[in-house]
C-alpha cells in the first residue's frame, strides 16, 4: 500500500460543512445496520458542532436512539461532572437529550482508586467485551460501527500520544495513562489501536487554521499516532480548508 492509501481524505469549505458531512455519514453508517449500532464518540472541541447537530433536525429523527450505543474512545481522568470530561460534554451537546441512559457507555473515572487510570481501563475493556461477546475482536465483525477521532498539535489522537509505549499495545483493549503530552495534564484513559481499528469506519474531523501544521505533517505520512489510527474498514479524514495545506493535491 503506498503512503496515505489507507485514508480517504475529504475537503469541505469550513466548519459548518465539516459538521454536516460528518452528521451526514454518522447517519449514513446507522442506516447499514438494522440491529444494535456501536458509536465510539471522541473528546475535544472539534466534534462540538457534530454533537449538537445529531440533537436536532434532519438528523435526530433519523436515529433510532434505542438502539444506537454510545461509547468514547479517551477520557481525561477527572469526575463525570467535571467540565473537562469528555463523555459529560458529549452528554450535555446531544446524548442527555436525545439516548436513554442505558445506551451511554462512560469510562468510569470515579473509581474506588481515584489515582489509578488503570482501574478504570480495565473496568472499560471489562464492559467492552462484554458489550461485544467475545474476548477477542473478529476482523468479520466490529467492534464499531463508526469510530470519532480528532487531531492533537503533536499528532496525538485520543489518549495516545507520540512515542508513548501504548501505540504498541496489542493486547489490551484500553490503557490507563498516567501523564498526558498536552493540556489538559491530567492522566487519560484510552483505548488502544487494536481496539480503535475494529470498525467499519473511522473518521477524523480536523478544522481551522491551527490544525494546519500538524495536518501537513500527517499528509506527509510521518510516523504520528494519528497516522497509525486506521480502521479495518474505511478511515476517512474530513478536512476544512483552513486546515489544508496550500499545496494539497496541487
Ligand atoms: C481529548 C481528545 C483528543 C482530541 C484532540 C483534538 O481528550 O483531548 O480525545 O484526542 O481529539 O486533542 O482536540 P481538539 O478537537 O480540541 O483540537
């Protein structure tokens, strides 16, 4: 496969076009699967537009909540009610209003070891395989249906971070970690790579000027944590123009 195959890349205009398309392909991946769907949602602000979107028309009506579950690919090691938790920010742009209770998987962070992420990563893979049925991922059948993703400034994506030793993780479905690279320096909680790739589709959302740099160095393939995120199915990277490099495709 040569540098980059592995990805689609899709330009819009700007942020409100890059919330639509992704509304748009959320929906679009419901609508393959009539049983139970599986949503890997992921933190940070990017996907803030997306979020409030699903909670309102055309695109509420078209989930069928009940059985769509929602999931989050890292957390930040802090209280479910704390601003800086990713999953209470996903709850408070769409799930609250929108999926019963039963459908919204946190990590859990208030653990009886509040210290250790680790704990709480392995209470997560517990839930996971479980939410799965197996202990080990089938290349035939996903884990997710969809899997959100965002783009750090050093080329993180969830909680994994450039030359941290969980990349290489193989095993584990979800690590704990206990330093982060960037704000906010909490430890972090995050599945792995392995357990990121089991889906049908992965899909970044990278908006806005400052995203440019990292963006560049990602489309020249160096070796990045995001460039190391790829689904076993499609992995798509919908990218606004402000984010793209001048001479992208040129
Ligand atoms: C987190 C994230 C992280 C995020 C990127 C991009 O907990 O911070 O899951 O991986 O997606 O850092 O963040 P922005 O969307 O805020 O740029």
């Amino acid at each position: 496969m040569a540098p980059g195959d592995h990805r689609k890349v899709i330009a819009v205009a700007d942020p409100a076009a890059l919330a639509k398309s992704a509304a748009e392909r959320v929906i679009a991946r419901i609508a393959e699967n009539n049983g139970r769907v599986a949503i890997c949602l992921t933190g940070g602000s990017s996907p803030m537009q997306l979020y409030q979107s699903l909670a309102t028309e055309p695109y509420r009506s078209k989930i069928p909540w009940d059985r769509v579950h929602w999931f989050i690919g890292d957390e930040r090691f802090v209280p479910a009610g704390d601003p800086l938790n990713n999953m209470a920010m996903a709850r408070k742009a769409f799930l609250d209003q929108c999926a019963p209770a039963s459908n919204i998987h946190p990590i859990p962070t208030d653990t009886a070891h509040p210290d250790n992420p680790d704990v709480s990563a392995e209470r997560y893979e517990r839930e996971l395989k479980s939410f799965y049925g197996a202990d080990v991922l089938d290349p035939a059948r996903p884990l997710f249906d969809l899997v959100l993703m965002g783009v750090g400034p050093d080329g993180h994506t969830a909680s994994l971070f450039p030359d941290y030793p969980a990349l290489d993780e193989t095993e584990r479905w979800v690590v704990g970690v206990p330093k982060a690279h960037v704000e906010p320096f909490v430890p972090r909680v995050t599945l792995t790579l392995h357990a990121l790739a089991s889906c049908r589709e992965m899909l970044f959302e990278v908006a806005g000027a400052e995203k440019r740099a990292i963006l560049t160095r990602v489309l020249a393939d160096e070796n990045l944590p995001a460039n190391r995120a790829r689904s076993i199915g499609e992995t798509i990277w919908l990218v606004d123009q402000a984010a793209l490099p001048e001479n992208f495709g040129g």
